[in-house]
C-alpha cells in the first residue's frame, strides 16, 4: 500500500493531466505548475540534480521574464515557455 506521500504525488500527476480542459489543444496555459510538480516527483525518485536544473531552470525564465504565457503578462505558448525552460535545464551554463 502506498504511503501518504506516495498518494500524494499520485494525486498530483493525476490532477495536472485535466486541469484546464477548456484550454485544450490552444497551448496557452502555463506549464510552470506542472513543471514545479515534476520537480517534486524528480526529488521523490531521488533524482536531486535533475530536480535542481529543473527548478533553477524555471526561476532563470521566470526572473528574465522574456517567455511568459498571457497569466504572467505575455503571449507565449505553452510550448515556447516549456523550452526556454527545457534550454536552461538541459545547458551547461546554469547560471
């Protein structure tokens, strides 16, 4: 039987999979939330680096503020915010 914090995050990665129907297929939610959870579920496996270059990744776009979707003030797609945020994570220059 799974642990509290097991159904927790299985919680979580199920939830993230319907949470804005309505904007289905346009690519204009946000996917930082979704990142952020992948984040914890990269911690839960133990996968600490990855977890990290993900999490520094998404504050690095976040404080540049170029790539942001239309709730932050801007009009990038999902995708073009998941790939700045992919770039950063997968550099060598993470600073």
């Amino acid at each position: 039987m799974p642990s509290l914090p097991d159904k927790v995050l299985i919680h979580s990665l199920k939830t993230i999979t319907n949470s804005a129907p309505k904007y289905a297929g346009q690519y204009k939610v946000n996917p930082i939330a979704t990142l952020l959870t992948a984040k914890l579920m990269l911690d839960w496996l133990k996968e600490a680096d990855m977890a990290t270059r993900l999490e520094s990744a998404i504050a690095r776009v976040i404080a540049e503020g170029n790539v942001r979707t239309y709730d932050m003030g801007g009009n990038a797609s999902t995708l073009d915010v998941a790939k700045a945020i992919a770039d950063y994570a997968g550099s060598s220059d993470r600073s």
